[in-house]
C-alpha cells in the first residue's frame, strides 16, 4: 500500500476520532421559585462588564429562542433591545443596576415601572461568557500546480464555551438563581487531497444547554422545597 495513503487514512481515522466527542456540563443554583405564570415575561439581557466583551448578541438571540419554545409550554421573551430601548437609559452598561435590591430604587424613576409593567417582564436573565480556544496542534499545507492541487496534513484544535445565567425576580427585588454551562470540543482539518473539516459545534451546544435548563428554571420543574444548589453534568456525541 502507498505509505501516503496510508497516512492519510490514519489522520482521516484520526480526524473522525478526535471531535466525535463533546463533554458539557450544567450548573444550576436556586434561591426562590419561579414558576412563570402566562401573563409573565423573561427579557435576556447582556451582564455590564467592567472590562472584556459581554455574552453575544446572536447567543442571547439563540438562548432567547430556545427558552420561548412552542406550543403550550411557550414562556413570552422580550426582545432584548426593544427592551433596552423603552427603559433606556436605566438597563445600559453603565447605569443598570448592580444588584437586584436596587431594582426597587431604579422603578420609582419617574415613567420607569409604567414601561416595565407595560412589557410584562417579571424575571432579568443576566447572561455573560464567550468561547475561546483552549489548544491546538499540527499542520496543514496546501499547493498548486498545472492540472493538480491538494492539501496534506493534520490540524486540530479545542474549544471551551462557559457562559452564566444571572437571574433576577424584578418584582420582588430579589435573586432568583443562577444557571451555568461549560462545553468543550475538538475540531480539525484533515488534508487529503481535499481539506476535511469535522467541526465540533461548542456554542450551539451550549446555547441548548442553556436554553434548556432555563426552561427548567421557570417552568418550576425542579421547584421542589429540598431544591437547592444543583450539579447535573452531561455529555454530548
């Protein structure tokens, strides 16, 4: 057999190996119940950073979706600029509250609770995180000539997404909970003549996790008079 064949067929075995496997994990802590009743409202809004970027507008829009659902368990969540926009400016990075008891304050604010009431929103889910790469390694090349081009080698490279829900009960002026992901995964490009991406999907996963748990989180699932701090990992193929 070829011995170019045969190392690329083992990094393609390689390869298919390597981001077959995501591990992730959810982290969900509870101080009150928060059973959502159906003239309630969620709003996702980006946690204010004293330094760094804050959690992405397409992740708070993908979490957004995957919390309102469908059907009969549909929770109403607000977009978040609408929202934003007809508080502005008492929910932007510089002037929203640091904590949930100054909620209270913040609503006296003369035509702030007016439009609050108006949205229905009850709960605030502070969200915050990002993905970064965590390692990496190999090499791919690729070349061109008169009637022929490929590509050879192997590269990989790992993922960690962590993001963290910070929830508030607004008319109660209280911390509700918390809810947290962490999801790892492995891509690479393996060159076989052609270059082969095996993708490992880390922020997707990450938003159904956490689009998942809040449904949990306010539907009142795992609202029980024991629940307290909760640690439920989990992994994904």
């Amino acid at each position: 057999m070829n011995s170019r064949y045969v190392m690329s067929y083992s990094a393609l075995l390689a390869a298919v190996a390597l981001p077959g496997c995501m591990q992730s994990r959810v982290d969900e802590s509870r101080e009150l119940h928060t059973r959502i009743e159906k003239s309630e409202a969620v709003v996702i809004l980006p946690k204010p950073q004293v330094e760094g970027a804050a959690a992405e507008e397409g992740f708070m829009d993908c979490v957004g979706g995957g919390l309102a659902g469908h059907g009969d368990g549909t929770i109403a969540v607000r977009g978040h600029q609408d929202f934003l926009d007809s508080t502005f400016p008492w929910f932007e990075p510089g002037t929203a509250p640091s904590r949930p008891e100054a909620v209270e304050q913040l609503l006296t604010r003369p035509g702030l609770a007016e439009k609050v009431a108006q949205s229905h929103v009850r709960y605030i889910v502070w969200l915050d995180g990002g993905t970064r790469k965590t390692d990496g390694g190999g090499s791919i090349a690729c070349g061109a000539a008169p009637g022929a081009a490929g590509c050879i080698g192997f590269g990989w490279w790992e993922k960690e997404t962590n993001y963290e829900a910070t929830i508030w009960d607004i008319k109660q002026a209280k911390a509700a909970g918390s809810v947290a992901t962490d999801v790892t995964g492995t891509s690479a490009i393996v060159g076989a003549v052609i270059p082969l991406p095996f993708i490992a999907r880390v922020q997707g996963v990450a938003c159904d996790r956490m689009a998942g748990q809040l449904r949990t989180f306010f539907s009142g699932a795992d609202d029980t008079p024991e629940s307290g701090a909760k640690y439920r990992p989990a992994s994904s193929k």
